[in-house]
C-alpha cells in the first residue's frame, strides 16, 4: 500500500509538472506571438501620426467584413500617379533626360537640329531655354526621340538607358530614386487585396519596361500617355512600328477617362502630387464605396525638393487647396517619411 501510494504522488506530481511546464509555455507562446504581432509595422519608413495612422485605419476598414466600409476584393482598385509620386521629377521629368539624351543620339542623322529650337537647346543641355519652348516644344523632343522605331527597339532602348544614365544632381540611377515610402505603401495595398495600377501622364512604353521590377506593378497595369503605332506584318515577322504622332495623352481629365478606358473599375485608393492629378482624385472621391484620396506634398528641400503653387513641375496649386476643403490626406514629406529612398535604408 505505500508503494503503490508513493507511486500515486509520484505520478501526480509529475502530472502537475508538465500542467506547470505547458501553461508556462503557452502564455509564453501568447507572449511571443503578441509580441510578434506589435512589432510588425506595414508602413516602417513613415513616422508615427495623423497620416500614417488614416492610410492604416482605411485598409483595416474597408478589410473588416463587420464592417459597413466593408470592401470586396474586385472593387479595391488603388491608382498611383507616377513622376513626383513614386519617383522624384525634380529638375524635370526623368522621361525628358531620357527624351534629351535620344535626341543627343540621333543628331548625327539631323544637323538641322544644331540650329534649330527646341532642338539646340537639348543638345546644349539648356534647360531654361528648352523649357521655354512649352508643351508643343517639349511634344517636338519626344516625337522625334521616341518614334520611328518598333515597340521591340524602343524597349529594348529604354532598358538599355537606365542601366547607364545617372541623375544630374544625385549622380545615381533614375530607378535609385523611387520613394521607399510609397514602395511600403503599394506592398501593404497589394497584401489587402488591392489592384494597383500606376495612371501617370508618362508615356506608356517608358515605364512598362521597368515598373514591375521597381514597384512590383505588372506591366499590364499602366495607364499612361501613348504616341500612334501601326501594326506590320513584315513578311511574316510582325512588328508594331512607333508613330510621330501622339495618340491619348493620360494627364489631367485624361486620367479618369484612361482610368474608364483601361481599368473599368472607379478607384477606391488614389495617390498623386500634382494639380495634374486632381481629376483622377475627384472621379475617385466620387465613388460611392468608401474612398481615399493621397497627396504628396514636396517640402523637404534638404533630403529631396520643396515646391508646389509656383513650381513649373508637378505643381500643386488647386489641388493642395481641394485636398484642404475635403479633408483629403496630404502627406508632409519631410514630417511623415523617415526616410525618401532606398539607399537611403543602407546608411541608417
């Protein structure tokens, strides 16, 4: 009878060591995962505040099925402006570097252009000169520069091109120059279930070759400014021929009617800079799911540019005070981002 009842304490203490010992481990585990989950932060390169935190509760809405705000999966359609909204555009728009360089490439096919405006002030790399010349001389450089090519060739070139030209002031690759901010942004999008599409006023065959490596955009979610193009069939090698022509320019009431043509969904999530985007931002406010409407205002001049009414790129004006009416959320960009780009993260 005492062994048997020895054995008896003996098993229940060793039972109430492993109870212990399991409790000690689950709350340790609850700990653990709590933990885990505080520290996960979908948007770590922007300071704590206003803005952050309306972009985080919107998402977490809309994704709540309780909710009234509840959104389904197809109607999540965010559009992202481009120049000045994912990338820098300062001190002109990176698609004119571009556009300046193919004009210094092919003047040797066109002496002409050495006394001939808007041309000569490209080949001078004379800015304020070119600038001068407006929209139809800056629609002259990129007719010339863009055209006369297969949809293949101008790839091919535009690849090409940003693998060797650097930045006039920060000496460093355009695609170095994406906002790390907005990258996090798109991320956090596209894990809610998000379609994101960029809607820029750039052209179309420039960005596609590179978005989807940058942003990690598809390639077929671009809506943007085209030139004509006219199919070949070659002798049974078809190409598509690039035409000096332009044929739909994506830029202000251009953007919700690209949006229209292209996507066929009203955007809940609209991003952009710029009084050009203000249209895409109203058809999307207009939009009877819950929406948000995003403007990035440049005012760190230390780390990127300060402008906006009287800038002669990406000036926000109308839009900057339309934001402030309807209480639409306008990000600081020396306030909110913890840092502007990439390599930026490899220096902290």
């Amino acid at each position: 009878m005492k062994i048997a009842k020895t054995n008896i304490l003996i098993g229940f203490s060793i039972l109430m060591s492993l109870i212990i010992s399991c409790s000690s481990d689950n709350k340790n585990d609850e700990q653990t995962t709590k933990t885990e989950i505080e520290k996960i932060d979908p948007l770590p390169s922007w300071n704590e505040g206003a803005t952050k935190t309306s972009i985080i509760n919107y998402v977490e809405d809309l994704s709540n099925v309780e909710s009234e705000n509840f959104i389904t999966i197809p109607d999540r359609i965010a559009t992202f402006d481009n120049d000045g909204n994912l990338w820098s555009e300062q001190p002109a728009y990176f698609q004119l570097f571009f556009a300046i360089d193919r004009v210094k490439a092919l003047s040797d096919q066109h002496p002409e252009w050495k006394t001939e405006q808007p041309f000569k002030a490209a080949l001078e790399d004379n800015m304020e000169e070119l600038l001068k010349h407006g929209t139809h001389g800056l629609l002259q450089i990129v007719m010339a520069s863009h055209a006369g090519n297969t949809t293949a060739e101008f790839e091919t070139i535009v690849k090409e091109w940003l693998t060797t030209a650097k930045h006039p002031t920060h000496n460093r690759p355009y695609t170095d120059l994406v906002y790390q901010p907005m990258l996090e942004l798109i991320k956090y999008l596209q894990e809610n279930d998000f379609k994101t599409f960029i809607v820029s006023g750039g052209g179309i065959e420039f960005m596609r070759p590179w978005v989807e490596e940058v942003y990690g955009i598809p390639r077929d979610q671009v809506v943007g400014s085209t030139i004509k193009t006219e199919f070949v069939y070659n002798d049974g090698k078809p190409i598509i021929k690039r035409l000096a022509e332009l044929d739909f320019n994506n830029d202000k009431a251009g953007k919700p009617e690209g949006i229209h043509k292209f996507i066929g969904r009203k955007p809940v999530f609209s991003s952009g800079n710029s009084d050009g985007d203000l249209a895409m931002m109203q058809w999307t406010a207009s939009n009877t799911l819950k929406s948000f409407m995003l403007y990035v205002h440049h005012t760190d001049s230390v780390r990127e540019w300060a402008y906006d009414r009287k800038s002669y790129i990406g000036r926000l004006d109308k839009g900057l005070d339309e934001a402030k009416e309807k209480g639409w959320t306008v990000i600081d960009m020396e306030k909110d981002w913890k840092v502007i780009y990439p390599f930026e993260l490899s220096v902290q």
